[in-house]
C-alpha cells in the first residue's frame, strides 16, 4: 500500500497540473512554436498521462486518467493531432 502522504502530494500536484490549463482560451492552447507540432494543450496532457501512468503504476494502483487521454497524449500518440 502506498505512503498516504505521498498520495496526498500526488493529489495535489495532480490538480495544480489541471489548473494551469484553466485560463487558456481554444485558441491559446494549440500554440506550437514556428515549426513544431506539439502545442501548450499536447505538452500539459502528455506530462499529465505520462506522470499519472508511471507513478501509479509504480504504486501498483490503476491510473486516473480522463477519457479518451491516453490515446489523445500517451507517448503513442502524434501531437499535431491534438
């Protein structure tokens, strides 16, 4: 069984992770700079899934992930899709 307090932490940054996304318009989170294809939206949701499915699986729990995320922002998935 996982530490409780490391749990707590997991919680918390889990949802400042969400939070950082709030104030982005449409518009403002398909931003990629000149040349690229990952944008603000295929960076926050990649880092979410990743981090949610290696630190949970780890801790030998299930990952909490949205539906549809893990196609949409896994490691498998093309950014300019997003």
């Amino acid at each position: 069984m996982a530490d409780q307090t490391l749990m707590m932490m997991f919680e918390e940054v889990r949802k400042k992770t969400l939070r950082w996304l709030d104030g982005l318009s449409e518009e403002q989170s398909h931003y990629a700079p000149p040349g690229l294809h990952n944008s603000i939206k295929w960076h926050a949701g990649h880092a979410y899934v990743v981090v949610e499915f290696l630190t949970m699986r780890a801790l030998g729990q299930a990952p909490d992930l949205p539906a549809g995320w893990m196609e949409v922002f896994s490691w498998e998935s093309n950014p300019k899709h997003v």
